[in-house]
C-alpha cells in the first residue's frame, strides 16, 4: 500500500483476493449476497448500508415489501457477508409528528464522534427529502429534523465534521425517477440548520450523461476524499446505471481534484441485468481497512438484491488519475 488510507483498522473486513492484475475492482464469488426473499414478506432487498459494529457488522437495509412499500430495516452479521435483518421496520423514536417516519429508502451510514448516524430518503408527504436519525445500538432509533427541502436523494454524509460543520453531499431531484441530477455539498453546525451549499459535480457524458449521485460514505486519504458515484446512462431501453470515483479536497471537499471519465462498473452479470429495474449497480456502502486500503463495496443490483465487490484505495487513485 502507497497511500495512506485515514480511518479504523476494520481487520475482519469482507475479501477475496484480486483474480487479476487487470481488475480494478472485482464482483465477489458468493454473490448476491443478500437474496431478494430473505424476509418472508419481502419482495426485494437491496441499496442499503453497512459498518462495523461492536467486532462485527451492522446495517440498515431497503426492504420493499410484497405491496411494494418502501422501508428501512435492521441487520446483524459476524463476517459481513452472511445477514440476519429483522423482520419488523425500524421505529423511529420522533418528537414531532410533522417529520415523522412514514417510508424510505436507500440508506446511508456512518459513525460520527459517539454515534451512528443514518441518512436516507425520506418521503415527506410523498415528497422525496433527506431524512437523518442516530442510534447508538441499532436497537433504538431516533429521527432528526430533515436536511433539505423536497426534492432531493442521495444525502451522504461525510465521516467527521469539515472545519468544524457536519458535512453533506444530495442531488437536488424530482418527484418522478428524476431525469437530470448533479452532487451538491452542504454544511450544518448542528445537523439541523444546513447552508453554504456548492455544487461538486454535473452530469457530463456516457455512462454519467443523464444524471449522477453520491454512493457511499467517503474515504478519506492523504490525498483526498474518495468518492463512489453513480452515473446514469440513457439508452435505448432505459435508464443503465453505473458507478466511477472522484477525488475531492480533503478541506473543500466541493472542489474535484479527479474524476473519473470511464465507469468503474457497470450492470454485465446476470443479477445486475435482470431484476425489478433491470441494468443498474448502485453502490451505498464501502467497508475501508484503514492500515490495509482493502475496500469491501456493497452495492444494490437491479433493484433487487445485494451485491459485494472488492478494490483498494491504491486501486482507487490510480484509476482516477489515470481515467
């Protein structure tokens, strides 16, 4: 390892050796991970996220059920691989009724300071918003006030306050499966007051020409925040979703050092093709052991189930600076 990775020592971290030189980043043997019809009532499990926690792992994952209702669940696992999710949907503790939990999807997680905090899209009278909540324990849940106003997705925190303010990345959205969408940072002194916001990244062209969002949690390096993005492509039969990196200031993280111009991956494999929303990986979760660089990325696959794949922080750099 070359470059320095800042974070935890994860040394159970979920890997499977390189297959070849030539990989950047390589799909794991066992997937999907998470089959669609682990719970008895769901119909898909998929975008969802994942830390260690207490030796092990914990997560929060999107469970639509078989009326196709959208919601947030929680897991257990001892390898990160192999997950026992409730059954019953998280129940947001919530002090004011005007915010309160009704469905969501697409979660994020991280530890900041003393807490684990989750952000997610939040449906706000059916309007798509940035919804926040802490836990300690992954037992009990409590709800924050929203970050932004309806519309927006995609609401990634980072994992330690910026010059002293919680840090943000969203894509300001739509109602509908949003035909346009750029990354955009805000920061917040409380988790309730959000402003300064500044935009990151545009939808540029190919595999990221109709719009593109944050994935998951940022990994900080002496060089820079990486950033797993997704990029959409619209194409004859719909929308492909694909996922790159970036490369952002460790200081100002709006501004991009690298991009880059060629996907990292895209859907090619059976469970990534067909499925619910077919052609799409969608990433939310990546599990970095800081003294090693391996990187465990899980990752939604045609909106269906849960996916693992597996890279390094070198692997990262180095295809950013040399797409």
């Amino acid at each position: 390892m070359t470059t320095k990775t800042i974070g935890e020592e994860i040394s159970n971290v979920p890997w499977e050796e390189r297959p070849s030189e030539r990989d950047i980043i390589w799909r794991s043997r066992r997937n999907p991970i998470i089959p669609r019809n682990l719970l008895a009532n769901s119909n898909s499990i998929f975008n969802s996220a994942v830390v260690p926690f207490q030796e092990n792992f914990a997560g929060v994952f999107r469970c639509d059920n078989k009326a196709r209702d959208m919601h947030l669940h929680c897991g257990f696992s001892e390898n990160g691989i192999d997950w026992k999710i409730n059954e019953e949907p998280i129940a947001f503790s919530c002090e004011d009724s005007e915010i309160k939990y009704e469905r969501g999807y697409d979660p994020r997680v991280c530890f900041i300071e003393d807490r684990y905090y989750i952000s997610w899209c939040n449906l706000y009278h059916n309007r798509p918003t940035i919804g926040l909540a802490y836990t300690f324990d992954f037992k009990k849940f409590y709800q924050l006030e929203n970050a932004l106003l309806p519309f927006n997705r995609n609401g990634v925190l980072f994992p330690r306050k910026i010059n002293g303010k919680y840090a943000l990345l969203s894509r300001p959205s739509d109602n509908s499966h949003t035909p346009f969408g750029d990354i955009y940072y805000s920061e917040s002194p409380d988790l309730t007051y959000w402003g300064r916001h500044r935009l990151v990244m545009e939808a540029t062209t190919g595999w990221q020409s109709t719009k593109i969002g944050a994935g998951p949690i940022p990994i900080e390096t002496e060089e820079g925040w990486l950033l797993l993005y997704h990029g959409v492509l619209n194409s004859c039969n719909g929308f492909v979703y694909s996922f790159g990196v970036a490369l952002l200031d460790r200081d100002e993280p709006w501004k991009v050092i690298r991009r880059s111009s060629e996907y990292l991956m895209s859907p090619q494999e059976l469970y990534e093709c067909v499925g619910d929303v077919p052609n799409v990986v969608f990433p939310c979760a990546a599990l970095c052991d800081a003294p090693t660089g391996r990187i465990a990325i899980y990752y939604g696959a045609a909106d269906t189930v849960v996916a693992l794949a597996f890279t390094t922080a070198d692997n990262l750099l180095q295809f950013v600076k040399s797409h």
